[in-house]
C-alpha cells in the first residue's frame, strides 16, 4: 500500500507556519530559495537552517542567520548585526577577517591573523615578540611551538597551540 505525503505552502515571504502537526511538513514557495518547516512535539522548526547555497545568482555563497540568508563570509565596511554563531566577517575598510565567538560568557568579534591592523598572521622568531596584538600567532622557532598570544580578560598569556616537531 502506497502512503500519501501531503505537504503544506505558505505564501507569504519570510513566514513560517503557526503551527504544525509533528511530522507535518510545510514548504515556504514564495522564499529564495525555497525554505522547509517540520512539525516537532515542542513546535515548529525550520529544516535546512544554518546549511549553505552556493548557486545563487550573483554566484556569492550564502548561509542563514536570523532566519535571513546572508553572503558567506559577510564583506562589510561595518559590524553585522545579529550574526549568525561562527559568522566569519571580512572587514572591507581594513582587510581584517573576524569571527563571530561566544566563549559561554560574552559573545564577541575575535580578529584573526590576516594583513590588517593584526599584523602577519604569523611571527616565525626563537623568541616571543615584544608588545604583539591580540590573537597574535607566535611560531617559537627553536622549539618548534605555535603560541597564540590570549586575552582571558584579566591578562594576556602565550597559549600553545600546537606540540612541537617529532
């Protein structure tokens, strides 16, 4: 015996259903891409969310945030609101690459390596610089250890990163 599988529309961009029965499937037509809804036992949850497209028109890739589909990494002059966790964002006035880091306290945008105001991404030297910046990578090149140069708050630490060479 053939089972039917019957999926609901909505017609409204951007408007998920109001309630769903579990199992109950309920598919957004009138958003691109087309998005995807579920009924679970505590509610409706959207299927597919945090995944990527990568054929879009302007052929940039894409990621969901807030519901919304957003350039991945988002290249901006200024902050993004409400990002997405582990959002990478491309700062187009200094050329600097952050990423989007909740450590369980704060949520924060960490700069990584990269040719803007950080520095090179990595210092290769046989001793730890003096006065680097933040999140700085140290490479100790007579113990063949990578450091990170950490900010817990109270103070800033070289970190290992990585063993040395065997």
């Amino acid at each position: 015996m053939a089972q039917v599988i019957k999926i609901k529309r909505t017609t409204d961009p951007n408007k998920p259903p109001a309630a769903l029965a579990e199992g109950e499937l309920a598919a957004g037509l009138a958003d691109y891409p087309i998005r995807m809804w579920i009924g679970t036992p505590t509610g409706v949850q959207e299927l597919f969310a945090g995944t990527a497209i990568e054929d879009a028109p302007d052929d940039a890739v894409y990621g969901r945030s807030d519901g919304e589909w957003v350039q991945v990494p988002i290249v901006s002059a200024t902050l993004p609101t409400n990002p997405a966790p582990n959002s990478l964002w491309f700062n187009a006035t200094d050329g600097q690459l952050y990423l989007w880091f909740d450590d369980g306290d704060s949520e924060q945008w960490i700069a990584l390596a990269g040719p803007g105001p950080a520095g090179p991404g990595v210092i290769v030297a046989s001793v730890a610089p003096a006065n680097p910046h933040d999140n700085a990578l140290w490479f100790d090149s007579v113990g063949g250890q990578l450091y990170l140069w950490f900010n817990d708050g109270t103070q800033h630490v070289w970190v290992a990163v990585i063993s040395g060479w065997h």
